[in-house]
C-alpha cells in the first residue's frame, strides 16, 4: 500500500489527464469516509446524515430541490424524509399556492444533531491539520479557494460524464467509476 509520503509531489501545471485527478479523488474519497462516521449521528444511516444536514445548510427546500442536491431519486428521498420527520428531525410543510409542493425543514432537534455531527467532523479534522507540518497546513489552506471552485463546478456539472472532446467514438453516457445509484438504508452504512 503506498503512504502519503511515499507520493510523489505533483506540479501546480501538472497535466489535467496525468495522475493528479486520480489522486485529488483518491484523497477527497478517503477524507470523507473517515469524517462520515460520527457518534452525534447514533444510529442515522450516512444517506439520511447527509439528507438533514443538506436541509439545515438550504433552510426549507423543496423535496425536488433535495432531491438534486443530495443526489436521490424522489422516492428514495421521499422515505429517508419520512424516517427524519418520524425521529422528530424534519418538518414537513405544505405550500399555501400550489399543493403539490412539499418542503422540508430542520427542526430544533434537527438542528442540534446537524450541529452536533459538523462540531464533530470540524473537531477531528482540525485535530488532524495540528498534526501536520507548518508547511502542509499552510498548503491545504492555500488549496481551499482551488478546491471549492471544483466543488461548485463538479455541483453544477450534469450526473453523467461528458465523452472527452479529443474522442473519436461517438459520444454515449458513461458508466461512472463509482456507482450514482442512491443510498438505500439496506446498503447505507451508520454515520456514527
């Protein structure tokens, strides 16, 4: 297996196609693995950790917006809502001018817990960037502006990856190294 320090470093004009993407991905990845689990989370799946904690950053939203935004189908989104407002978590509300309309929003409890597992996740990463050298805090704070610029970009990106433009077969959706399918409780892990 090889270690961070066994990496080589990658030059700021490194090619877009070498082995940076890979790494960047490889990274992010194991980052948000380690800082999904939290013990505030008990025993909420990651996929429902995610659904309230993308309500509380939104304020009430409508259940289509959720769905796009957390990356779930509308039935899938529908039932991790139903289990959040059954733990007392979620408000459902109704819209006066259109009743098809249905928003979500965070309740006082729901805030606590959202609050409780980003205190957490904020502790152990800033607890690991103390234990980094001066230098390499420094380069991960000089890398932020960088990396939330691409995470807006790959936000407002379309689900399916584009064919390069350099290609020569014609273009068909892409099968996605990771799966896009939604999390359902059955394989959704704990975000302890």
């Amino acid at each position: 297996m090889t270690t961070l320090e066994q990496m080589t470093p990658v030059s700021a004009s490194a090619e877009p196609h070498g082995e940076a993407p890979a790494r960047l991905r490889i990274a992010v990845s194991r980052l948000a693995k380690r800082l999904k689990p939290t013990a505030a989370a008990a025993s909420l799946t990651t996929t429902e950790v995610d659904v309230l904690q993308t309500v509380a950053r939104l304020g009430p939203v409508r259940l289509s917006q959720l769905a796009v935004s957390v990356g779930l189908n509308p039935t899938m989104l529908s039932r991790v809502a139903a289990k959040l407002e059954d733990h007392g978590l979620l408000r459902r509300l109704s819209d006066q001018t259109d009743g098809r309309v249905c928003r979500v929003e965070v309740t006082e409890a729901g805030r606590r817990l959202h609050d409780g597992v980003r205190n957490e996740r904020t502790d152990v990463l800033s607890s690991e960037l103390d234990l980094l050298s001066t230098a390499d805090r420094q380069a991960v704070v000089a890398a932020l502006p960088a990396l939330e610029r691409l995470a807006e970009r790959l936000l407002e990106r379309s689900p399916t990856p584009a064919t390069p433009a350099t290609s020569t077969t014609p273009a068909t959706p892409a099968t996605p190294a990771t799966s896009t399918t939604p999390a359902t409780p059955a394989n959704s892990e704990p975000a302890r």
